[in-house]
C-alpha cells in the first residue's frame, strides 16, 4: 500500500522558531516516520479577496492608516540604515534555509478563494504546531489552518496546534468551534488549548511537545554543528523578541554576575549595533548558538524549548504584561510546569534567582512525553 501523502499547514518562514518547529514537523514524518510530507505555501488572505485587493490592502497602500498618522505625530524615527541591510541578510538567511532544508509543495501561494475552489491535494492534512489557531494574529480565525476547505472523505488531523492566548474573545467561539468538531483527531502544544478545545467541543485533546523537541537534543547538534558564527570565548545569548523594560534589568544583573561576553540575537531595531554579524544567522545558526552558550536568556518559547532540549542552562522572562489582556505568556508558562522547570521563570518584580546560573535543564518527563507525543503523531500519519 502507497503511503499516504501529508500535506503540512503551518508558518514556516520569517521566525526562527517558526522555521524550526516547521522543519523539525517535517523531518521527523519524512525520515523517521517515512511520509511524504510537504509543507503547503501558504499565503492565505480573506474571503473575496483579489489580487487587486491584496495589492491595495495588504500591499500597505491603506494598510494602519491611523497608525501611520499616529507615528507621524510622534515623529518615530525611521530605523538606520544598518538595520534595514541587516533585516535583508536575515531575510536572505532563511530564503536559503527554505530552499535548501524545507519541502514545500509544487503549488504556488493561493488566495483564499482558491483553496476552496481548487484545494491542494493529500491523503492526510495536518495542521500545527505554532500559533495557527490564534485568532488575533490574523485579526480572525484564519480557516486555512482549521483545514476548513478540505473535502470530505480526507483526514484532517492537528499536532501542536497553539492558540497562543488564555481566552478565546466571544466573536470567535461559534466559528471556531464550528472547525474544530470536523477534525478526525486534535493534539495541542499548551495545557490551556487542551482546556479551550473541551470547552468548544466536548472533547479533550492530548497535549503534546512542541515538534522541535520531537528531534533530541543530540540530533539538534549534529545537525546545527558549530556555526561560524559561534566565538571562541565563553558567552551568554539573549535571545529577545518582546519590549518588558525588566529584561534589561535582569540582562544587567546576570552580565555584573558573571562577567561572560554578552551575544545578542538582533531582532529589535535596539538591538542593531549590538553584534550585527549575527543579522545573517539562519535557523540553525540559531540552534548552534544556544547549544554552544554557557547561559541562554529569552523571552522567546522556542529559545526556551531549544535549550531545555539541549540541555542549556536558561532564564525564561515573559514576553508580553502578564496584565495585557490576550497576552501569550501561557505558551511558556505551559512549557515550564510540565516540565517543572518554574524555577527558570523570572517574572517582572522578581527578586534575582538563587539557583545556580549555569545548572542544566534535566527534566525527568521530557523523554516520556517525547514518547507519547511521538506516537500520536505515527498515529494519526498512519496508513
């Protein structure tokens, strides 16, 4: 019998964690579980979309027009120069990583319409891991990644699939749960996804890992190696995506207690004169440098992930206010209690840590759940 064909729905490009949990999904159902699995190009837009409409209103002729006038008023700087070239070497840098480490399928970016007119054909859709069920990243839920076009007779399944926020706003319960009960079988990555599909649907999700820990630690090495851009001298990585003034404190603090070269992953425009070599790292360049740190400290769930799983000792801070309404700090927050690693947490207004920086991360549940989340997913792949 023919193996089914997998047709992958997830982000995958322009977000290192994206990227690696896309091509930690993929190679784990290609190599270990032998599927064909593709990643579908996805581009999806809204209903009635055209090309003409896209152009005009997610081209950015009319795109935050009360943004933009705002920031006219405050007079926000334009970011230099040096920013800008290196946001277009990162840019190049995973351009490489999609061609040369991801399968993606034959077909072009479609618009919304058209994967209801013509759908992408597969034995098996699957959908997550990453944030595909967030409603307010698309400003609704975005049905592409619910499988909402597939037609009948095909298996949709989900692994990982991540809400992101703690509470589902009312306007989008009804739709959402309308996508939910067709799926064949529903895995997410964060105890509170498990909670919000209950809810919606009656049914009670397993919780599994993030798919970049379904490759192990030691895998992760062979494959990242030793990046170039890894430096000879002991150094600490702050890997930071989010903008709480407490990360700074907290960076102070760690570098007068330990002295070590300070490596900055540049992703803020504050971050561009730091260690600008680094605008040109891909996603395993990114791998390499947490595996060769000697203390990993981020606000990013896959810089967290990524260092539990190769065993780096790490600080997890949030990312967003605890007290902003939709924040995503459950994601991390899941990731550290099930693993009981909240001593890794430094929330804002904690006093400094008493455990000792450079511990490992061990935890005993890892391999366990590992496992179980492994054979879900050769489950639901299943011939």
């Amino acid at each position: 019998m023919t193996a089914p064909r997998i047709g992958l729905f997830t982000f995958y490009t322009g977000n290192y964690g994206a990227a690696l949990q896309a091509y930690a999904t993929q190679s784990y159902a290609r190599e270990t579980l032998q599927r064909d699995c593709r990643i579908v190009r996805t581009r999806p837009g809204t209903p009635g979309e055209t090309a003409l409409t896209r152009l005009i209103f997610r081209g950015g002729l009319f795109r935050d027009p009360l943004g933009k006038l705002s920031r006219k008023f405050r007079r926000t700087p334009a970011p230099p120069e040096s920013y800008r070239r290196g946001r277009a070497l990162r840019a190049e840098a995973f351009r490489r990583f999609e061609r040369d480490r991801l399968i993606l399928d034959d077909n072009p970016n479609r618009l919304f319409k058209e994967y209801y007119r013509d759908p992408p054909e597969y034995d098996v859709y699957l959908s997550g891991s990453d944030q595909v069920w967030n409603p307010t990243g698309f400003g609704r839920c975005n049905p592409i990644y619910y499988l909402d076009f597939v037609p009948e007779g095909k298996r949709r399944v989900s692994y990982g699939s991540s809400f992101a926020i703690d509470e589902i706003p009312a306007r989008y319960r009804r739709e959402m749960k309308r996508y939910l009960t067709r799926f064949d079988r529903i895995a997410v990555r964060e105890t509170r996804g498990a909670e919000i599909v209950e809810e919606l649907t009656g049914r009670r999700p397993p919780v599994v890992v993030d798919p970049t820990f379904l490759l192990t630690g030691d895998q992760w090495r062979r494959l990242a190696g030793r990046s170039s851009r890894v430096p000879d001298a002991p150094y600490i990585l702050f890997y930071r995506l989010g903008n709480l003034p407490y990360f700074d404190a907290f960076k102070e603090q760690i570098l007068k207690t330990t002295r070590l070269r300070p490596l900055t992953v540049p992703i803020r425009v504050e971050d561009d004169a730091r260690d600008p070599d680094l605008f040109g790292a891909d996603p395993l360049d990114l791998a390499s440098l947490i595996a060769h740190a000697a203390l990993t400290v981020t606000d990013s769930f896959h810089g967290a992930a990524l260092s539990i799983n190769l065993g780096v000792p790490f600080y997890a801070l949030l990312r967003q206010d605890p007290n902003r309404k939709g924040n995503m700090n459950s994601r991390v927050l899941s990731l550290l209690t099930r693993l009981n690693l909240t001593d890794r947490l430094i929330e804002p207004g904690a006093p400094p840590p008493t455990a000792d920086l450079f511990t490992p991360p061990a935890p005993a549940e890892l391999r366990s759940w590992r496992d179980s989340s492994a054979e879900y997913l050769a489950e639901v792949l299943q011939d």
